[in-house]
C-alpha cells in the first residue's frame, strides 16, 4: 500500500531486460471523461477499467461533493448514479484537484453552465500553470470565471451565466481546451464549434456519442449543439497507452527484452508514441486489434531492437504530447542525434519537461540542447546519477527505464506523484524486470 504522507526515492540498478505479458492501468483521459459525463448523463453507468490513480481519484471526488451518488472503484470498477445535465448541485467548499490540470481545464468549461458558483484548486503545481486558454474563451461565450493574477488557479466560476454557442479556432492545438468547450457547449445557446490546428485526443468527442449526444465532425472542426441529453451506458476503459509508453521504450532500449502490453488504447490521437518509435527503428507490433466501446484497442509486442535519431514530424507532436518524457529516455539511447521542435506545451506541464528532462539527460552524461519549443538529444552511454524529477509523475517514470542502459544506478528524487497516473508502477516495473528499489522519505516542511 502506498504512504501517503511519504515523498518515495527511486533507486534502480543498472541494466537487466524486460519480459512478461501483463495489462498497464486504465486510460486516465477516459477514465476522467467516463466520470464526468456518467454523472451528466440520465440513468446508472457502469465503468470497468477505471484508473484509480490521484488525478481520476480527484475528479471522481469533485462530483461526490457536486451530489453524484458514485458506487466504488473496486478493482477498477464503477457505478455512477446520473443526475442529468441540470441536476449537479453546489459544492460545500473548494474542490481540490491536486495536480490534475484535465480535471481543472474540463471541469471550468462544465460548470460554467452550471446556476451554482464554483472554486476549483489545486496543488503547487496546478496553481501554476496556466488556465487563460480556457478561460479566455469561455468567457466569449459568456462565462464569467475569476482567476488569480497571471491567470492561474483557484478558479471562482460564476454560476447562473447564459452561455452562448461561439466558433473557436485555437491557436494552439489542445484537447484540453477543445474539450472544456464542448463540455460548455452542452449548455450554451445554439451551436459551439472548435478548430484544432493539429489532431488531438478525440476520447470527449467519441465518449459524448457513446453517451448519445450529437457530435459533429468537419475535417478539423467539431461541434456541438446546446440542450441535449446524454444517456447512461456501459464503458470499458483501455489501458492508457501513456503508461504503456514507459515499457514500450523500456523494452526497446533493453537488449533481450520481449514484452506483450495487453488491451491498449491505440486511439489514432493517441498513437504519436507508436509512431515516433517506429521512425526510429524500434520492433513494435500490434496484435489481435479491436474496437471496445467506440476507442481501438489492441495488444502491443514490443522487442528490443537498436534505435536511431530522428527529427520528429511536427505534425506528430500533438499526438504524443504525454508521452514525450519516455521518448527522450530512447532518444538518448539512440544512435544519433534527435531533434524536437514545436513542443513548447511542453514548458507547461507539471514541470517544465523540457528543461527538467534536459537536466536530468545531463547529469547521467547524455548532451542536450534545450530550446524554446524542443529539445536536440545526442544519444550516448547513460551513466549512473542522481535525478530531481521535480514531483512530476511522467519523468519519474522515464528515468526509471533510463537505468536499462546505464552504467551504474539511477536515483530519482520526488516520486511522490508517480501514483497519479500509475499505481502500482514499482511493483509492476519489478516483475517485468526493472531493479527499482522505493526509498520512503517524509515530505519536506513547507
């Protein structure tokens, strides 16, 4: 069980392979959708596959204070009582959604519509990053949200707003941001459109039809009409390709390693990873594929194979946004050099990925160039150090699977996060064939 109250080190010993065939958790980005529009919608939805990490955990929590009867998660299992689009009610105080930055940007654009005031929180690190590209259009539609100076976090969302349907061309691609507008589009007056200017996850758009609301899809745009209702239904979550990434990189950079990742979402927004790795020459297969619930799924085979650097398709960036902490760990083991451009969401994630990413490269040897938008990765020999992931879950993880081609051990401070997106990854890491150790340290006093 993990403590809570602990800041955890991860420790890992140098080399070793990666084998087995198991399924990593649940898809956080369904899993918080499945939550949101289960309680939206008019009758019981059950959930399997639920990720019960910290930030679903969170956004299941807010409805519960919001007047969802929610039965579970046990063993990734749900039953969600709806209360239709008008029946949420207020909240008894802020709802706090530690580090998830979906949960915050969704949910803005949810209870905009709402007759009831709400405060969204979070954590340090969500009170950082920045909520102007969601609140910004929102209030063209009519929203009135009050954030603290810089335009973070908290959030006071006006309750009782009319909202009105706008056309929206986003001048960064988000499915963040396009989501939170449909979300607000479910209540506004008339039609709201969304124009993403790369591909994005579409799990809102695919989930709202699942759910029976209209989705209309025009090339890159999608839209919805206000004052409809969604329909209780069934939803089998897909193992989160994102987690799966860690192995897939693992398992190509790990000379020996033969590695099957069972019932993973291969959604085609989501597939930037698979892609990136193909181009770099790694053996990934993917077997028995499959439609569940309206998303692709299938099992990964992923053999170790040497990899060479690339310069990644911009095009690609979007679509392997998350994932991008893992694939800087195959760049540096790479022959080659890889270059990243038009990443700057990159900066304003947990971390600044990019410039923790390039520190953490560094300090076991590896040359980086940081730039604004990317990042250029020299592969070379991995040496053994010390890494500060600065509390952020995905770099943790990556560093993890770095030590599969070190020379000597890989430490890694801040873990404490790592549970957000994938309980159980230490123990799943060692029977696979990772050397992680857990060193448990109380958290430091503010």
């Amino acid at each position: 069980m993990t403590d809570h109250n602990s800041n955890p080190v991860f420790h890992v010993r140098p080399g070793g392979a990666l084998s087995g065939r198991f399924r990593v958790p649940g898809d956080k980005s369904m899993s918080h959708r499945a939550v949101m529009l289960g309680a939206l919608a008019e009758g019981d939805t059950r959930v399997e596959g639920f990720l019960e990490g910290a930030d679903a955990l969170a956004t299941l929590a807010t409805f519960r204070q919001l007047g969802v009867r929610i039965e579970g998660p046990r063993h990734g299992a749900l039953r969600i009582r709806g209360v239709g689009l008008h029946g949420l009610s207020a909240a008894d105080g802020p709802l706090d959604l530690g580090n998830s930055g979906t949960s915050m940007r969704l949910l803005a654009g949810l209870l905009a519509g709402q007759s009831f005031d709400s405060t969204l929180t979070g954590d340090d690190s969500l009170r950082r990053r920045p909520m102007g590209r969601v609140t910004d259009p929102l209030a063209d539609m009519g929203a009135a949200i009050e954030t603290a100076p810089g335009g973070t976090a908290p959030l006071l969302v006006r309750g009782g707003r009319p909202l009105q349907g706008i056309t929206y061309q986003m001048p960064v691609a988000s499915a963040q941001v396009k989501s939170a507008l449909l979300l607000a589009g479910l209540y506004a007056e008339g039609e709201t459109w969304v124009h993403e200017p790369a591909p994005t996850r579409d799990h809102t758009e695919r989930m709202l039809t699942g759910f029976g609301y209209p989705v209309r899809r025009d090339g890159a745009w999608s839209g919805v009409t206000g004052g409809g209702r969604l329909q209780a239904c069934d939803i089998d979550v897909p193992a989160d390709i994102s987690s799966a990434a860690f192995f897939l990189v693992g398992a190509s950079i790990a000379e020996g390693s033969d590695l099957v990742l069972e019932h993973v979402g291969v959604n085609p927004t989501r597939t930037g990873v698979l892609d990136i790795l193909d181009l770099m020459g790694a053996d990934i297969e993917l077997r028995h594929p499959r439609e569940v619930g309206g998303e692709p799924v299938a099992d990964v085979h992923v053999r170790a194979r040497p990899l060479h650097g690339i310069t990644i398709p911009e095009r690609l960036v979007p679509l392997a946004i998350d994932e991008f902490p893992a694939i800087f760990i195959a760049a540096a083991c790479a022959n080659g050099t890889t270059v990243l451009t038009g990443a700057e969401e990159l900066r304003v994630k947990e971390s600044d990925r990019i410039a923790v990413m390039a520190d953490g490269l560094t300090a076991l040897g590896i040359q980086v160039e940081p730039r604004a938008d990317g990042i250029v990765i020299h592969g070379g020999t991995l040496t053994g150090g010390t890494v500060d992931s600065h509390g952020d879950h995905r770099i943790a993880m990556a560093f993890a699977m770095a030590a599969l081609r070190s020379s000597d051990t890989v430490t890694i401070r801040d873990c404490r996060n790592v549970d957000t997106s994938f309980p159980g990854f230490a123990d799943l890491s060692r029977e696979a064939g990772l050397g992680l150790d857990v060193e448990h340290h109380a958290p430091e006093a503010p």
